[in-house]
C-alpha cells in the first residue's frame, strides 16, 4: 500500500474503503509512520496543528445497574472506585469556571447510569444555562441513553454536544454488555442529532474485538454523521470483568486513530480514555492522527496531568486550540 497517496487522496475529499480501513490496522512497523503520515495529512487538512482540550468531569459515580463488562461504575464491578451521587449545580458550574480558567474549549459533564433521571435532567439544564451565561466554553454532557424529549430538553437548556458512544461494533456488543443492546445506543445517538445537538460517540479499542470490528465501529460512526469522535484505548481495571483482558499494544493504539481519522477525515477525532497506558512513549505521535485530548484525567483514572500534557503537545509543535468568542 502506498500510504502517503491514500493520505492525499483522503485529504482530498477521497474517501477509504473497508480493505484499506482493515489494512491500516494490519500495518506492519516499518510502516507505521507513513500510515501516521497518512492521517496527518487529513488532520492538518480540517484541524491545522490545533489542539482541542477536553475537561471531564464525573457528576455522578458508580452504582450504575448496566454490565457493561470493562466499567468500573457498574454496580457488578467490584473496583475500587469513588462513588457518589449526582452533584450540586454549584459544583457543576464551578467545575465550568475551573475548566476555563485551564484553557479547555469543551467541558464534558458525565454521569453513571443507563439513563437520567427527571432531577438529573432538570440539573443538567440549569447548570447549562448558568455555564453559557458564565463562560464561552463549549457544553457536552453524558447522561446515558436519550429520548427524543429529552434530547430536545437539554438543546433548549445550550447543550452544545451530547456523548454517547457506541463502545464496540454491533457484532461484539453482546460480548460486552447485555443490559442494553447497541440498537439502544444508535437511538440515543439519532434523537441527539434530531434534537440540533452535535453528537459525541466512539469506542474502545481493545475490549476483545477483532481488527475487522474495529474497521465496522469506525464505518458505523461514519454513516451516522457523528461530529466528535474519542477514541478509547481499553485500560483494564482491577475488580471489573475484563480485568484479565491483555492490555492494547501501543502501536495498535496508534494504527487504530490513524484508522478512525482516515475513515472520519472532518471529525473531531479524541485520543481518549487510557492514553497514558496504553501509548506510552509513543503517545506525541497520536496528535498527528488525533485533534483533540481529554486533559486533567479521565472518569476514575488518573491522567498524566495538564502540565504534562501542555508540554507534550507543544514539543511536538502542536498548539491548545482557542476558544471562538
Ligand atoms: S451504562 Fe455507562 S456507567 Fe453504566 S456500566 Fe455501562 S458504561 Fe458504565
């Protein structure tokens, strides 16, 4: 495969078949630059050597009555993990104010459970409108699956951006969760949409799945039209079911963004979730596929910091994107 034309031809509005997709994943390492190469030349494309940051924060933890088999909140985990109730509106809209003062553009507001409930809904909206009165950040909030109403809800309150995420590929998803079927998952994804919100949904790499459903979540992802796109990279925990599940390479992390930025070469485009662990050294070399990152650490891990983060990126010559005013 010649990389650096498939590069070009995606950057020139091409697009990459299914083999191609499957390819970049069955890369070998004396490829592995031309195929980051490759990515890069759509990310400069749409995103610049911009970065964006991504602050989360967990509204509510643990207690979740779901199964899905790699998360630490499920009430069937026995990880050790914090667990608490939904937090006030003051604390949610302080964490707005911290955010931006961190030099974050989204501000990811996330809860345990299947889905809301009427009080959570209700502080979701009103936390809404008081961050877009007090900042300029953009609103992204995970409340578990949605419907219509409530997705048109929360558009009214200026939720900028829902996220869900389809978490594998429809054919795996049984494997790793039976409590909801990824029908549910699609759903919730659509009403957002409906509802004028962007939509946030990806996965995580290396739950089990083979390379060819990896290829189907990133295609499925596409032919939804999602707008932002994290990228996973599974991290087993200690106490969850998939705690024994061997840990995803560092360069199969890195195949697996280039892969996702080269089926979805416009979108926004996460290295997420398990980063640290998972890319290790190699983890400059994600920003060449990837345009955005969750800084300050993730639901229940630990990040590397922001510090860490800032420095990294700006090594490697990439820049934290501003937010429009
Ligand atoms: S629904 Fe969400 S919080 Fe609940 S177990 Fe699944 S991933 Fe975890």
């Amino acid at each position: 495969m010649n990389w650096l034309d498939c590069g070009q031809r995606v950057k020139a509005g091409g697009a990459l078949t299914r083999e191609e997709a499957l390819a970049v994943l069955q890369s070998s390492d004396d490829e592995i630059l031309e195929v980051v190469q490759a990515a890069f030349l759509a990310r400069r494309q749409h995103f610049g050597r911009d970065v964006n940051l991504h602050i989360l924060r967990n509204a509510q933890s643990g207690l979740c009555g779901e199964n899905c088999a790699f998360c630490s909140q499920s009430a069937s985990s026995a990880a050790e993990i914090e667990r608490y109730p939904l937090q006030s509106i003051e604390e949610i809209v302080a964490g707005a104010l911290d955010a931006q003062r961190a030099g974050a553009v989204k501000y990811c507001v996330v809860t345990s459970g299947r889905a809301p409930a009427a009080d959570t809904l209700d502080t979701f909206c009103e936390a809404a409108r008081l961050i877009r009165r007090a900042t300029s950040l953009h609103l992204c909030v995970s409340p578990g699956l949605l419907t219509e109403g409530q997705a048109r809800r929360l558009a009214g309150a200026g939720v900028h951006r829902v996220n869900h995420n389809l978490e594998t590929a429809r054919r795996y998803f049984p494997a790793i969760c039976t409590t909801h079927s990824y029908e549910d998952r699609v759903a919730t994804v659509r009403a957002v949409k409906a509802a004028g919100m962007e939509a946030c949904c990806g996965g995580i790499l290396g739950l089990g799945e083979t390379l060819e459903d990896r290829v189907d979540l990133a295609f499925a992802l596409r032919e939804l039209g999602v707008d932002s796109i994290p990228v996973n990279f599974f991290n087993p925990r200690p106490g969850t079911p998939l705690a024994d599940q061997p840990p995803l390479g560092a360069r199969d992390g890195l195949r697996g963004l280039a892969m996702f930025r080269l089926v979805n070469p416009t979108r926004d485009i996460r290295a997420a979730g398990g980063r640290e662990a998972c890319l290790g050294a190699l983890q400059p070399l994600a920003l060449y596929a990837a345009n955005s990152i969750f800084t300050s650490g993730y639901l229940t891990t630990p990040g590397q910091g922001r510090p860490a983060d800032i420095r990294m990126l700006e090594e490697a010559g990439f820049r934290p994107a501003k937010l429009e005013m």
